[in-house]
C-alpha cells in the first residue's frame, strides 16, 4: 500500500511505502485502503498504529508531536471520497467525511480555529454538518485545487478507474489507463502484487509477484503523478490450480461417504472398477456427505477426489470400505485318488474341511486366483460327507458345502446281446448303472440306457448301426466307476451306401469307391447292363463299358454287399463328344436379327469379324432359332454363326453377310498445293466425288483399300474457291458433303484507278475484299483502301499529289496476291520554283 504525506505549513507532497511512514513535522497521512480495512487506532507514545482486518499493523512516526499548536492528521480515500480519522484517543476507528484536504493544511481556517483537523472532528461527527460541508473530493466534487501557500497549486483529482484483466496464465495483468500514471494490483487482503506505468499510448503490463492462478479477485487502482488515487478496477484471475485432495470417511455400513473439501468443489466416489458411485457437492462450511448407488461393505478401496468449478481435479484419496458380507460358499470337489479337497473361494479366505461331527480335518487360505487344494486324511474316504466353509479376512463365514466321499468300486461287466433284427442290445447289469454301447474302432457311443431295478436293460441301436460289425458294452456306476467291456457282434441288415461314380472323357470306363467285396453293376438306357466288377480291399473299383457310352445317355451304377442288401442307385451322365452340325442362318432385311435351324436345346451365338458375340438364341424344340443382335449389322458386315449343344460341343461356324443399309462417314478430304487434285481417306471401295460450289462434278475417284484416295481435278481450282467432297459405298449409300477450299493463288485482276482532280483522292474498280494500294515514285505507300462488295474503292492520299506525279496503284487479295500495278498521273497544280 501507498501513502501520501502532505506537509500541512508547505503543501508538500511525499509519497511513502505504507508499511514506513516517519513525520518529521505535522502533516496529513492519506492512505489509498477501505475504511473496513481498519479496525483499530492505537497511541503508542508519539506514534499512531492503525490496526488491519488482516492481521498486519502501519506505523506512523511522530503522529502525535505537534509545532506551534498544530497536530498530524489521518485521513483515508475511498474511490472519491476523504475520510477524517478520530485518532484522539485509542480504541475502535471512526471516521467522519471530509471535504478536503485545504481544510486541515495550515492558513485554511481550520487550524486557526483551534488546531487542524482535530478541531474539525465535533462538527464532522456529528453529522449535521457532514451534509453541509462534507464532500467528494480527489475525483468526485469539490474543488480540484487547493492553496498550500503563496504561489503553489495541487493537483487532487484522481484519474478515473483503469481497465484490467488478467491473463490467461495469472501471471500479469494489462489494461488501459492514464498515460504516465502508476497501476498497483493488489489481492484481497490489499496486499501488494505488483506495479507499473502506464505508457504514452495508454497501456500497461504489470508482472504479479505472484501469479494469481486460483480465481482470485485482485483491485487496480492507478495513481497519478500527484499521487491522486483512482476508484479500483476488479478483475477475476483464471482458475487453474486444482484443489487440495479432500478428506474423506466411509460410515461402518458403506452407504455414505463424508469429509472435508473445496467450498462448492463436487466430489465424486468411485469403486474399485472406477465406476462413479456417488457425488456431492461441499457446502460453505467445507463439508460434504455422498450417499453411495451401491453400498459397499464387501471390502475393497474407493477413490474420492474433487473437482472445483474451474473444472480442475484434485488428486484422489484412497478409502477403504468395511467388510460385512459374508462371501458365498465355496465351491468343492473331491479326489478319490490323491485325497483332496479343492475348489475356488474369495482370495485371501480361509477355507476349513470339517467332518460330519464338526472335527476340522484341514484347512488353508485361498490364492490370489481363489483356488485352494486340502489334502485329508485317508479314513475320510468312508462315504460319509464333509463340510467345507471358507472365512474372509474380515471374519465373515460363508454358508457350507457339503462333499460326500466317493464310490471307488466300479461294476462288473454287463451281459449283452444283439437282437436278431439288430435294432437294439439287451442284457443284464447293476441297477441304476448307466449302460453304453460304443463303436470298438472309434470309440463313439451309439446308444446308452440305464439298467432297471430289477437289472435288465435295453438300448435302441440307430438304422445302420447292425452291419456285422462287432460293439462293446458298458456299464457305469452313480459314482462313475466303468465297468470291464463286453463285446457283442452284430448282424448285417445294413444296406452298404451309395457308390461313387466318375464315367471317362472318352465314355469307356466308369471307376469310383464302394464297400469292400460288394459288386458294382452299371446300366446303360433301357436298362441292359454295360459292366460289372467288385470292389476291391481300399473301396476302389474300376468298370470297362461295353460298348463305350459317348453319346450323353444316363448310366444307373448300385453296388450288392455279401449279405445281399442292395445300395441306392446313382445317375451318371455319359459324356457327349460329339459336335452338332453348322445351323443355317440368314439376316433379317433390317440387320436387327439372325434367323435360322439347329439342333433342338443347342444354343446360338452370332459373333461379328473380330469374334465379338452380337446375339445368342436356343434352338426350340422344333428346329428353329431368332436371335436379335445387341447392336443391328447394317453396314455389309461378315458374321459368323455358330451352335453349342449342352455339352458346350460347338459346331464348325457358318457365314453370312449383313445388309448394308449405312451411309459411310463423310470423307477427310484436301485439295493439294497446286489446286489440281483433291485427296483424303474414306470407306475402302467407295466412290469419292468433287463437285464446285455450283455443283458441277469436277473429279471423282475409288477409295483404295488402305482407306486412301485421291481425285484429279477436270479444271483446276487455285482461286481459293470452296469445294464439295462426298463418297458413295457399293451399296449406293451417300455419305455426307465435307466442303473444302482451293488454295488461292492466283493475283486478283480487272484493277482501275483514277486521281481526282485536286490530287486527294484516288478511285476506281477492283476484286471485292482485296486491299488497294498507292504508291508514290519512291514506292512508297500513300494511301490504302479495302474494295467494297460492289467492286469499287475509294483511296484518300495522306498526301495530295498535284506536281503531276506518275502514281503505282495494286490489289492484294486475302491470301496476298498481289495485281499487277496501274499507273496514272497526278494533276498539275504546282507552280514551278523560280
């Protein structure tokens, strides 16, 4: 804090720390803070101490040593307002408003009326006159100037309130303010954070000491060089600092969790699986209460952490919930052979084995896994059941598993039998033993059935099991002790499977698998059988055809096991290698379709001379195909027809040729250099014709093969006349018109001239468009003129010619022929020279 010292017999002003102030004569102390900043004056000796609401002391030196009758006074500034201090005696501070500060300095009536400003006080605190004569003063009403002696003015008006803010990392603060004038930033409690000048264009930057990151509120106040104060600025620094980890207590049930934290700060529980389970906010006071979702009292650690209303997150702590809840039984198995008991529990639990009159016959504590394994004692194995409970860490006893000790004595063999239809095995064993019939080679039960109370049993064997193969039984006991195994064989009522068949390309043989010792028998259409042979020990067979089957008919192979039981039948399709023979085809009058006879079912395809496929059609059942085109051959094009029957034989192709309904392109044509010939490219075999602009022929010729032609022309064209080129094909199809230009290169003719009388001008007749030009006997260029559509034009010389000159006049055409020149004389108008 600043204080400023006005020495009251000179109006000096001197700007002191606040926290060190020395009077070396009477003065007045102003002191830029809040009168709710002070709450006490104290007189020690000559020195006057202002005690501050936070806690820190001002000494002011000599406040109370007086010259020639006149005494010290206190006076504090807020914003536009002077406060008088009462510091007559000690005690709790009073203040009465002030008008200014020419009251109290000597020569202002004040001290002649008995002594500065504590002469002022009766009348200041009484409040009467504070309405007639207390007054704004350093920025509010009142006057701004005041004499402190002969010839000295001061400067008491306060700049008004700067602009602030503060930025975004706290560490400074940067506004707008009167140039030159000192900003003090400073916190809460008024202390100091930082100062600076204001520069020439009116801004300022000050460093903070400290960099307010917390949402502090610090005031700005600017002074200026008469160290008149401004009204303070607020302005809020940024939050960026996270609050202190809270405090926290879960209640001896788990359902809420209480503590200590951030003023308006949430805290959030989480589980142990960091799912939140509760929030709160803390209130004023710093407290808070969270109610769990879910309550824990199983053990385990919460997390609580808070987080401010900037967002900044506190570091957690760590709480850990009560354990009430008794864990669920174990799970428990027992091993008649290593004698043990083991199963999962709640890791860390103690697991205890009881028998059944309570005696403990083992016990251990469960793994971090939850699996545990007790080994017992071997008298235990005597049928009678255990009692396994398991105990958590917190004491908690969970409800029992009861073990029963196993049957180790397994049955004898069962008695077993086939029936003669092998639909089922009968026989006698231990009653409630559970019978199984197995295949021997595989291993894979067939039928299972439990034996009766008065031990017999019966096991429905599935269609195909019985095929004079051999099967052993079973039986096993509740305890699942297997008895020794019966063998049983089995009669053969099973048909064997279906073969598997393949005929050759060629239609000669038919190979496959089958049953081992079975015959295959392969017929052919009508029935009449075509071969034989029997299936040979590794299931293969191979069947000669007689006489070969080639000709895609149906061949039925079965196959006969040595019981006589006959398989299904399989249909195998004997190959067709034989092509059908070429179709006859013709193209419709419009190219859009090929019509024509095939083989019943085999399918058309019409494909064009690069072998692209135009169409495709199936031969119906009387013969007949129509095949329309994908894209109509009008243009005389070669196609090619063809049939494939259903073995994709394909017949040798047939030719025939589209109409020829197009008219060629129109040609690309040139008139040579010399305008005698015109040549270009066209449709091979087409003829090329020439005709003038009036349509008169003037050559025609063949386009050869390579697409080339070229036409001699009957008269040459070489005056860039425009020309019509066309072609015809064989089929009398005309081909649009190209125009063409002969090259012009001929010299316009028919150029007359005349010069008028004064010399001017020259006239006359010409070729339209070409350009006119005269020229004096230096050849030089003195007039030019376009010939008009008419054939007449008129040439104004730059110069007159009228000492009879003898002028050159030419005509150039477009393509810059130029005439042949015509002369003529200029008037004579010009006197000679003397």
């Amino acid at each position: 804090m600043r204080a400023d010292v006005i020495d009251k017999s000179t109006g000096n002003i001197v700007h002191v720390p606040g926290d060190s102030i020395d009077l070396s004569s009477p003065s007045v102390v102003r002191l830029d803070i809040d009168r709710s900043q002070i709450t006490a004056l104290e007189r020690q000796g000559n020195d006057l101490i202002v005690h501050l609401a936070n806690g820190e002391t001002i000494r002011v030196s000599n406040f109370y040593v007086q010259t020639n009758g006149a005494a010290s006074d206190l006076v504090v500034r807020e914003g536009d307002h002077l406060w008088l201090a009462n510091t007559a005696a000690s005690g709790p501070a009073r203040f009465a408003a002030l008008h200014g500060i020419d009251d109290l300095l000597i020569g202002a009536g004040a001290e002649a009326a008995g002594g500065g400003g504590g002469a002022l006080l009766p009348v200041l605190l009484g409040g009467a006159a504070v309405a007639g004569g207390a007054a704004a003063l350093a920025g509010g009403g009142g006057s701004s100037r005041g004499s402190s002696g002969p010839g000295t003015t001061v400067d008491t008006t306060p700049p008004t309130a700067p602009t602030a803010t503060v930025s975004g990392n706290g560490a400074s603060v940067t506004g707008t303010g009167e140039a030159g004038a000192t900003v003090q930033v400073r916190d809460a409690s008024g202390a100091l954070l930082g100062s600076g000048t204001v520069g020439s264009n009116g801004s300022y930057s000050v460093t903070l000491t400290q960099p307010q990151t917390n949402g502090q509120t610090v005031t700005v106040t600017q002074a200026d060089p008469a160290g008149n104060v401004s009204a303070p600025t607020t302005a809020h620094a940024p939050d960026t600092t996270p609050p202190a980890a809270p405090t926290g207590t879960v209640n001896p049930n788990g359902t809420i969790v209480t503590g200590t934290g951030e003023p308006g700060a949430t805290v959030t529980v989480r589980n142990g699986s960091d799912a939140v389970i509760g929030t709160a906010v803390v209130n004023a006071q710093g407290n808070y209460s969270v109610t769990l979702t879910t309550p824990q009292n199983n053990g385990g650690t919460l997390t609580v952490a808070q987080t401010d209303a900037a967002g900044n997150g506190s570091n957690p702590i760590n709480l850990a919930a009560p354990d009430i809840t008794p864990p669920s039984a174990p799970t428990a198995i027992m091993d008649p052979h290593t004698f043990t008991v083991s199963g999962s529990a709640e890791p860390g639990a103690t697991v205890t084995v009881t028998d059944a009159d309570g005696r403990p016959l083992g016990g251990t504590v469960a793994n971090a896994d939850g699996g545990y394994s007790i080994s017992l004692p071997p008298a235990v194995f005597d049928g009678e059941p255990v009692t396994v409970v398991q105990t958590d860490p917190a004491g908690n006893h969970s409800p029992p598993t009861i073990v029963t000790a196993p049957d180790l004595s397994p049955p004898a063999a069962p008695t077993a039998g086939v029936t003669p239809d092998g639909t089922a095995v009968t026989g006698t064993g231990e009653p409630g033993a559970t019978v199984t019939v197995r295949d021997p080679d595989t291993g894979t039960s067939v039928g299972t059935a439990v034996v009766g109370s008065n031990g017999s049993y019966t096991v429905p064997l599935a269609p195909g099991v019985s095929d004079g193969g051999t099967l052993t039984v079973t039986q096993t006991d509740p305890s699942g002790n297997v008895s020794p195994p019966t063998s049983v064989t089995t009669p053969d009522v099973v048909a064997p499977a279906a073969p598997t068949a393949t005929i050759a390309a060629d239609g000669t043989a038919v190979t496959g698998t089958g049953e081992p010792g079975a015959t295959v028998t392969i017929t052919g259409p009508g029935g009449v059988t075509v071969g034989t042979a029997v299936v040979t020990g590794n299931g293969s067979y191979f069947v000669p055809l007689a006489p070969p089957q080639a000709n895609g008919g149906t061949l039925t192979v079965g196959q006969t096991d040595g019981a006589g039981n006959h398989s299904p039948t399989v249909s195998l399709a004997a190959p067709d290698i034989t092509p059908p023979a070429a179709p006859a085809a013709s193209v419709s009058a419009d190219g859009t379709t090929v019509t024509g006879t095939g083989e019943p079912g085999a399918t058309v395809t019409v494909h064009d001379a690069a072998g692209n496929p135009l169409g495709t059609a199936t031969v119906a059942a009387n013969g007949s195909y129509t095949a329309t085109l994908t894209t109509p051959q009008t243009n005389g094009q070669l196609l090619q027809v063809t049939q494939a029957d259903a073995a994709h034989n394909v017949s040798t192709p047939v030719t025939v040729t589209a109409p020829d309904l197009t008219a060629p392109a129109a040609p690309v044509a040139s008139v040579s250099a010399d305008g005698t010939a015109v040549t270009g490219t066209g449709e091979p075999g087409a003829t090329v014709t020439v005709h003038d602009a009036a349509g008169n022929p003037l050559g025609t010729g063949t386009v050869a093969a390579d697409g080339s032609f070229s036409v001699t022309l009957t008269t040459p064209q070489a005056n860039g006349q425009l020309l019509e080129v066309s072609q015809t094909d064989p089929a009398g199809n005309a081909s649009p018109e190209v125009a063409v230009h002969a090259p012009d290169i001929t010299a316009p003719l028919g150029l007359t001239a005349a010069i008028g009388a004064g010399g001017a001008v020259v006239t006359g007749s010409g070729e339209p468009g070409a350009t006119v030009t005269v020229r004096d006997p230096a050849g030089t260029a003195i007039g030019t003129a376009t010939v008009a559509a008419n054939g007449s034009y008129t040439a104004t010389l730059t110069t007159p010619q009228t000492n009879g000159q003898l002028l050159q006049v030419t005509q150039a055409d477009a393509a810059h022929n130029v005439s042949t020149p015509v002369t003529v004389t200029a008037p004579d108008l010009t006197a000679p020279a003397a």
